[in-house]
C-alpha cells in the first residue's frame, strides 16, 4: 500500500469517517461495529496519571475508542513507569511489549533526530500551526517514514499549546548567566541549551519536583501553569520565565506497533483515527481554558513572571539555526524533512503575520492597558 493512500484512509476519520465505517453494508461502507471481534489493547504513557490534562489526552483516546466500537475495542491506560518507565514507551512499542504509547516523539530524538519535528522545534510552529503542517502540510507522511523504521504508526495525540520557559531558582539576564546552570529541558532545546553552557539533564515528569528540590538541577521546564503548579515547582523555584521559545506548539504523539495496527478491522482503524484527533483537540481546549487561572494562582502567591531578554532568545535562535543545519547535513532524511517544514513555516508565518499578528497586537495592548 502506497504512504500517500495509507495516510488518507487513516485520516478519512476527521469528520465522520468514523461513523461511516460503522455505517451497514447497504450503505456501502465496513461492517457495522457490533459485527467486529472484541479487542483490547494496553497503552502506556510517557506522563503521570496526576498529570490529568497530559495524561488525559490517552484517557480520551482510550476513552472515544470503546465508545465509538460500542465496547467491542478496548484501550487500558498506564502511565509512566506502571508497565515501562516514560522514557522507554518506543522501545515497549518496538518490542511488542503493548500496543499503543502516548508520548512527546522528541523524548527519541537519540534513536533519530528527526523525531523531533513530530513535536516541536525551537522557534517552529505554534498549535495551530504544527496542527495544520501534520495534518494538512504533508507533516504526518514525512513522519510515518521515519516512525516505519521503528515498525510503529504515529497520530498526533495532544498539544499543550505555548509553553512557559520553565522555573529557575535564580535569575538569568543574560547568556552569562547560563553557563554552569544545570537544567532539566529534553529534545532540540536541550541541545541548544548545552551550547550555551548549560548542563543539560532529561528527566521524566515524576521525577523533576526531587532532583529540583535536592538541588541537582537548578531550573526546569515542564509545561505551562496548571501541570506546573500541581507538580509544584514554585514551592523552590521563585522565577517563571517565558516563552518557552523550543515549544511553541508541541505535539504529543499517540504511537501504534505496526502488527497491531495492521491486525485491526479497518472500522477499528478509523475509530482510532477519529479519537486521536479528538484527543488532540480535547486535550489543547483544557490546557488553554485551564492555565488562565493557574497562572493567577502563582503569580498571587509570590511566582515572579520574568521575560527572556532579547540577548537570550537571539543567541538560543542562532544556535537552535546552526544546529538544525548541522543534523541536516549529517542526515539526508533530516534534510529532506527540515526543508519541507522550512518552506511549510515561512509560508504560516507570512499569513500568520497579517490579520493574526494584528489582532494579537491589538488585544494585548488593550489588556496592558486596561
């Protein structure tokens, strides 16, 4: 089966296409659901079960997927470190250890850099934008190439929105203050980070609020206000800066071992398809309506917002540039796939700019200004 068809069947979901592979034959579609064997699958999740907003979006994949095949396909869900540790969900996956990972794809980036772009690249796209290079912009083709050397499917699974640059127990003004700081911050962010003189550390989410506390590292990035507020990293760290320039717009990522993927009736493929997409933009929708006033809760009880300067995001933008063309030259894939999304960006951004930049302009002067 050519990508291309591969790719369109399990995207026809979007907008009914589920509901149409459990319509009857004489509609002419696949069999009806309740005519379909009982399946039940396991997924395991890169994120705590605390977590709920990020460990929710498996929760509503899991959840929309039996509800959809009226009971008939079913998904348990196990966060980090209940079956695997968050860290190893791809490997589970290769290994056929279960069927289904909820993750961010950047976590992989040691197996093959090129993972990276299934989630986030510095200065890259925010949610609206990663959504539509994936799902529109021939993101999610490129990605499945590389996810087939892994004998894995993927779909985009979540987005958190813009993250927040992350908590830090000491300001940091400049680039000078960034040498010898020790950080949790994975994927291309990280790196860039180490080429500042950060000494770079990834951590799953359990594990970061100890490793803070004891000291081993002196600054942390997770998400945004609500998750980092119930892993309560303001309780040691004062400073909340922002934006967090490496995840403008993460994409997390539901992965599927490709023999069980190919096991499925084609009306189970298409349930699974539609609820990743439900997942993605249930999961967006919470965090935006949620971190508002998480972020006032901090803010009131002694968090002090603080912006990167500019010397900071011009020196990270410079570096996250040389070194993305550094991995594209080291990797003929990478390449292909980096100026793919070079070209995919620069036309965004040009619309972006226009009506969107406008408005933005506008409306956040008038809040500062209220």
């Amino acid at each position: 089966m050519k990508r291309r068809h591969f790719l369109k069947g399990t995207l026809g979901a979007i907008g009914g296409g589920a509901l149409a592979a459990c319509a009857g034959p004489e509609d002419g579609a696949a069999p009806a659901v309740h005519t379909q064997k009982n399946i039940q699958w396991r997924l395991v999740s890169s994120f705590p079960r605390g977590l709920d907003t990020i460990f929710g979006g498996a929760e509503t994949l899991a959840n929309r997927v039996e509800a959809l095949s009226e009971g008939r396909f079913k998904i348990r869900t196990y966060s980090a470190g209940e079956i695997v540790p968050g860290l190893q969900v791809l490997d589970a996956l290769q290994q056929g250890t279960v069927q289904v990972g909820h993750t961010a794809s950047y976590y992989f980036t040691g197996k093959n850099n090129s993972l990276a772009f299934d989630t986030a690249m510095p200065f890259g796209l925010n949610s609206r934008q990663q959504n539509a290079w994936l799902y529109e912009g021939g993101g999610l083709e490129l990605m499945r190439e590389v996810y087939a050397d892994f004998n894995t499917v993927c779909f985009p699974g979540g987005n958190t929105g813009a993250q927040m640059g992350g908590w830090f127990k000491h300001e940091v003004n400049t680039t000078d203050d960034l040498r010898g700081l020790k950080m949790r911050i994975p994927g291309l962010g990280g790196l860039v980070m180490d080429r500042l003189g950060v000494t770079v550390q990834v951590l799953a989410g359990g594990d970061i609020y100890p490793a803070l506390e004891r000291g081993t590292i002196d600054a942390t990035e997770w998400v945004g206000p609500y998750d980092d507020e119930k892993l309560g990293f303001h309780q040691i760290a004062k400073y909340y800066y922002y934006p967090g320039w490496w995840e403008p717009g993460p994409n997390l990522s539901a992965l599927v071992n490709r023999k069980a993927w190919d096991s499925l009736p084609k009306s189970y493929q298409e349930i699974f398809a539609s609820a990743a997409v439900e997942a993605n933009m249930t999961m967006l929708s919470r965090y935006d309506a949620l971190n508002p006033a998480a972020l006032q809760r901090l803010t009131s009880t002694g968090t002090e917002l603080r912006p990167f300067s500019q010397d900071i995001l011009e020196a990270c933008h410079r570096a996250s540039l040389d070194l993305m063309e550094e991995q594209a030259a080291a990797d003929p894939g990478y390449r292909k796939i980096l100026t793919a999304w070079n070209g995919f960006k620069d036309a965004s951004l040009r619309w972006f700019s226009t009506s969107e930049r406008r408005y933005a302009e506008y409306a956040y002067s008038s809040l500062e200004s209220a």
